[in-house]
C-alpha cells in the first residue's frame, strides 16, 4: 500500500491504513486525488447496511437511510461534520478574516455550527429516504459518498492557496493538477453511470423515469452538482478567507454528499 493511499485513508476515514513513510506535499496531493478511492470503501460499507436494511424491512425505508447516514458519518470520523460547522460558524460570525480563521480553529462548535449540522443530516436522511424507497438506496449513498470526495481534489487543485502557512489546507493546497481531478471525475462518472444502469431496477410506469439507463445519467448529473457544490464552498473560501482550511475541504465534501443525494432523490 503507497503512502498516497496510507494518508488518504489515514486522515479521512477511521479505518486502519497504517503510517505512511513519508508524508510530504507531493504525497499529500495523491492521497488527495485519492479521496474518492476511500469514499468507495467506506460508501460501500454505508451501502451494504442500506442494502441489508432495505431486504429485512422493505417497509422501512426512513431506518435504512439513518442507518446509512450514521455509518458514513462513522467511518468518517465525522471529520467532515466538523469542518462543515467551524466554517459554518466563522462565516456565521460575519467578522474580518482573520477573526474568522480563529473561530474556525476553535475545538467548540456555535449556533451557526450546530444549526447548519442538523440541516445538513435532515436534508441527507430525507433525500436518501427518497431514494430507498425507489428503489435505488444503496446505489444512492455509494454514488454519493464517492462523488462528495471528489470535491478535494478539485479544492486542493494547483492554484488554489491555503488560508493558513500551517494546518491540512497548507499540506494539501495546490498540489493536484487540474487534468488529474478532471480523469478522476471523469472514472467517477463513468463508474456512476455503469452501476445504476446495471443494478437499478426498472421503476414503475407511474414514476418519472422508467429506464436504467435514464437512471444512470442522474446518477452521472449527481456526480457533476457534486463536484459544483465543491467548488462553490471554495470559491466562497477563498472570498472570505483568502484560501482553503482543513474546515473548508470537510465543508465541501458534505455540500457535495448533500446535493448529489437531491438531485438523485428529486429525479426519480
């Protein structure tokens, strides 16, 4: 196993991957392109007990979609949670930057944080709820788990400076190539499309779509908003904090779940 693989899954999930031996920018920037590798794994995971929760209680599509939520978030560390409501909270503080860099760097969590947190796993749990219940659940969480990490490597693309001299987002700023997030959206896309069209059943005459492979380009549309919301929550980053945080790239993988998983849910 490289050390690209050992830090990405080191630092964004729980599963034991082991010290890398080296740890620098350029190793830093693989375990960045990287990223939607470990969100495979661990949304597979996530899959499989939405799968296995859906088989024993068809009729309870609401605990499959927590079960799932709860186990990604799990895996992760809810490392992303975190980053998502310390940017929450310094934007909320409508302060000077670098007033908010320190509120982000806090161990606490504010109002902004909390509320922005509960948002975000209601719209997760609804959306997925949504899903399950078409029929396309586990397909929908592994799309998305995998589609969200591909926010990083575009984050942390060449040009894009770090908010801070020291911390994740000064490790990893600035050390993935464009073409290189853009070949690893493009597998994602291509890897999304294949497996709906080949595992989603048929929906009903009564829904929208009734084709797989109707139901593949969703997945694929899913994929693209993903990687949007992303950079938008850099964009916004960058604007206000003059680069990226380790809060920043959490922020964006959870804007980038988040949306895929409606887009998916309002298509069917």
């Amino acid at each position: 196993m490289g050390d690209g693989v050992r830090l990405a899954f080191g630092t964004l999930s729980v599963l034991p991957a082991g010290v890398p031996g080296q740890v620098d920018r350029k190793v830093a920037g693989r375990a960045m392109i990287l990223a939607p590798l470990v969100g495979l794994v661990i949304g597979g995971i996530a899959a499989g007990v939405v799968a296995g929760v859906s088989q024993l209680r068809p009729d309870a599509p609401l605990l499959a979609a927590v079960l799932g939520v709860v186990v990604l978030i799990a895996l992760s560390g809810a490392l992303h949670l975190d980053g998502l409501a310390d940017m929450a909270d310094g934007l909320g503080s409508r302060r000077d930057r670098e007033t908010m860099l320190a509120i982000m760097k806090k161990g606490d969590v504010g109002p902004f944080g909390v509320a922005t947190i509960i948002a975000v796993l209601l719209i997760d749990v609804a959306a997925l709820t949504a899903c399950v219940s078409a029929g396309l659940g586990w397909q929908a969480i592994l799309v998305a788990a995998v589609a969200s990490r591909l926010t990083l490597p575009w984050a942390c693309r060449t040009g894009v400076p770090s908010a801070r001299p020291d911390g994740l987002g000064a490790m990893v700023a600035a050390t993935v190539r464009p073409l290189y997030a853009a070949l690893a959206t493009l597998a994602v896309l291509v890897a999304a499309v294949g497996l709906v069209v080949i595992s989603a059943p048929t929906l009903s005459y009564e829904q929208k779509l009734s084709e797989p492979e109707a139901l593949g380009l969703v997945a694929g549309g899913g994929v693209l908003v993903a990687v949007g919301a992303g950079l938008l929550v850099v964009r916004r980053a960058r604007r206000a904090f003059g680069g990226i945080t380790g809060d920043v790239l959490g922020a964006g993988v959870e804007a980038g779940f988040a949306v895929c998983l409606i887009v998916i849910a309002l298509s069917l």
